[in-house]
C-alpha cells in the first residue's frame, strides 16, 4: 500500500478545509438541464448484475447509501434512475463538506428530485446516526483519504443490509506512479503556505518538470490537465491519501467482512488480455480469481484507480450474475446492438484505450450473428432457439462473446 506522508495540515481538519474551499469534483447545477452524469460504479443495471446476480426489482423498496457524497454525481445518478424506474427507491447522501453538500443539494433541485435526504456528517458516525440499514453503499474516493480506512469500511458494513453490496472506489498504486513523490516535492516546497499559494506552487513545478519524472511520463494521469484548482489540488495536494493494490483490497475487504464480486473493467484486470504466449496463458488461466486479477494489474501498470463491487464473504460466490441459465436476459449497457454487431462482423481486433494504453483484443468467430440478436428483452433459451443451434453448441459460442463485451463493461445480466 502506497501512502502519502502525513504534512502539516494532515488531519481531519485539513481533510474537511480543503472540501469546503475546493469542492470536488467542480459542478454547475445549471448542467443538469442538459446532462446526467454517469459512470461506474452504481449504475443500476450495473449494480444488479454485480452485487444482486441481475435479479432485484427496483420499481420496489430500495434504499442507497452514498457515503462520501461530495457535489453530488454518484447520488443524483441513482436518485434519477431510482425515480426513472418507478419512484419505490431513495437515497441518503452523506458527506463532512457542507459546501459539497450545497452544490448536490442544488443539483438535486434542478433537476426536482425528491428522493435524496441529505445528511452533514463521517461515515465513521455511520453506526450512530440512526439511518438504518441500506441495500446498497456507494463510497467512492473517500476510504483512501481516511486515516484509518478499515474503521471506514467496517462502518460502512455496519448499515449495509446481510443481502446488499457496496459500489466502491480506491486509488490503484501503479497507476498512480509518480504521483507520491511530487506530493512529497511539494509539501518540501511550500509546506503550510496559504492553500492558494500551495496551488499556484503545484502549477509552476508542473512547468518545470524533467523530461524523466516519472509524474510527467504517466499517460493514465490526467486531472491535473483539468484547469479546476479542486482537481489539481485533490491530485497533488491532498493533505492524506494512500493507494492500493489488487491483493491489499482483497485483504482490506476480507478484514471487514466483506469480499470483492466484480471489478470494472473486467477486461483490464484479465491477464490474458495481456498474453499471447500459449504457455504464459495456460499458467495465468490456472490461477485462482484474486490472483489472475493481481497479476493483470502487475502486467497493465496503468490501474489508476480501482471500481469494485463487493459484498458480504459469505455470498461473494453468487452475487454477480452468470450466463449459465437460459431464462438469463443479456442486454447492452449501452449502445445499439446492430451498430455493434455491424462493427463486429468486420473480424479481426476490436482496438480499445484505456488511460493512454491500447488492446487489440480478438472478435470471436460469430459474434456478429449472436449480438444481432440481443434486444435486452430476449432470455438466453430464447436466443438459441432464434439461432437455431443445440444449447451446447450456442452456450460454447455465447461465452467467448459475452466474455468480451461485459468484459468492456458493454454487456450485463439481470433475470
């Protein structure tokens, strides 16, 4: 685990300081006239195939706790979708900013959504407010900052129903190579200089770079390039961050009872999206799961963060969903299916970039024929029979397809 030395201002006061004078991420209300923000994790559909094996109903009673809520992206996107699916659901946003605070709930408002109580306060008090128990958490970006992230965690399971799952974000070690000593540069820099002044020092050092700094060569960077003093300051001027890595998330989860089901995207954390080598591939295809993923990271390097669902241990094995059913329903997240079929029929790689790093990654042999056919409402048992094919023989070319589109985060399951 990579961690940034304690400064100056380290504490939880220099935590909350930084939040109510630098707001992240940096969001208008008035943009939500014209756009919802998305992203991973807590989509629903995203969220069910991965924490409810695709089988919850959200037109029923569901409750949703985001725990480090900040502006407000991860709490209007469920409150929206919750509301868009049949108004059943609700959202508690929690968060120590009440500046942040202040920006979500106007968000909320301009949008008229009416399902978001919102809460001033830690996660670590979690177990003493009196919220009750939630389906689903989402916490993003926020146990890194802690400065005891598994009494953050264990707070956080503390509220989550036996049945539910979290949707959480941590900083990744490699991807963020270079980022530590630069933080390290300028806390020798400016130390406890005025926050305005420590960002107009972060901006002038970027200038001055070496061509060798490892921070200037990291292509998976970017929030620096942003031109908001909120990402700038979060990237490299954050008073208490640390990262992980793969096995450490596995062991974190573990201590709080809790188990990964689904990191996002699959894909990157394969390590045979890396190997060619028919040996090498026979030898990462024996691994048990959590070591394949700890070895895709060692192999990608550029894992800047991590997105993960996780669970309670004793159900880590049956949350995310399988094609192994006919009554399965896939469905593209999202896209036309014919456009992607269209695209597929050409064979040879699909070419993807995932934080500057680009895969080529094989299209199997009639992909093109099977994702014609998915509409999002057609169960697997439904799509052999359009096929014409035994179940043997579709389910033996569905799983490659199904492998590399959900593997992109394109393809999902729900019952």
């Amino acid at each position: 685990m990579a961690s940034a030395a304690d400064g100056p201002e380290s504490g939880d006061g220099a935590v909350r300081q930084q939040y109510e004078l630098y707001p992240y991420p940096p969001r208008d209300p008035a943009d939500e006239a014209r756009r919802l923000i998305t992203g991973s994790p807590s989509q629903l559909p995203e969220l069910n195939h991965y924490v409810f094996a695709g089988s919850r109903d959200f037109r029923r009673s569901f409750r949703a706790l985001v725990a480090g809520g900040g502006t407000g992206d991860a709490a209007i996107m469920l409150a929206q979708q919750l509301a868009d699916a049949g108004r059943a659901g609700s959202v508690t946003y929690l968060d120590i900013s009440a500046a942040s605070r202040e920006i979500a709930e106007a968000r909320a408002a301009a949008r008229g959504l009416t399902n978001i109580r919102f809460v001033e306060g830690s996660l670590l008090d979690l177990p003493e407010l009196g919220l009750g128990r939630f389906d689903y958490i989402d916490c993003c970006g926020v146990l890194h900052h802690l400065a005891d992230p598994l009494a953050g965690l264990k707070a956080l399971a503390a509220v989550l129903h036996e049945n539910g799952g979290m949707g959480l974000m941590l900083y990744g070690t490699l991807g963020r190579n270079g980022v530590y000593p630069l933080q390290e540069a300028l806390r020798s820099l400016v130390g406890d200089d005025p926050l305005d002044a420590r960002i107009a020092a972060a901006r002038a050092l970027l200038g001055e770079l070496p061509e060798s700094n490892w921070f200037r060569k990291n292509q998976a960077l970017g929030d620096h390039l942003l031109g908001a003093d909120a990402a700038l300051f979060d990237l490299l001027l954050h008073p208490r961050d640390r990262s992980y890595r793969v096995p450490e998330i596995f062991d974190l989860c573990g201590q709080a009872g809790l188990a990964p089901s689904g990191f996002i995207e699959p894909i990157r954390y394969d390590p045979l999206s890396y190997l060619t080598d028919p040996l090498l591939r026979e030898r990462a295809a024996e691994l048990a799961w959590p070591e394949r993923l700890a070895l895709a990271e060692n192999l990608a390097g550029n894992l800047k963060t991590h997105v993960f669902y996780a669970v309670r241990s004793e159900r880590a094995e049956r949350a995310a969903a399988r094609f192994d059913k006919p009554l399965v329903v896939p469905f593209l997240r999202e896209g036309d299916p014919r456009a992607l079929a269209r695209l597929m029929a050409k064979g040879g790689n699909l070419k993807v970039t995932f934080d500057g790093a680009e895969m080529r990654l094989p299209i199997p042999t009639g992909a093109a024929e099977i994702v014609a056919l998915v509409d999002g409402k057609r169960s697997l048992g439904e799509l052999q029979k359009l096929a014409g094919l035994d179940r043997a023989t579709f389910f033996e070319r569905f799983e490659p397809v199904y492998n590399l589109l959900n593997g992109l985060n394109l393809m999902l399951l729900r019952r």
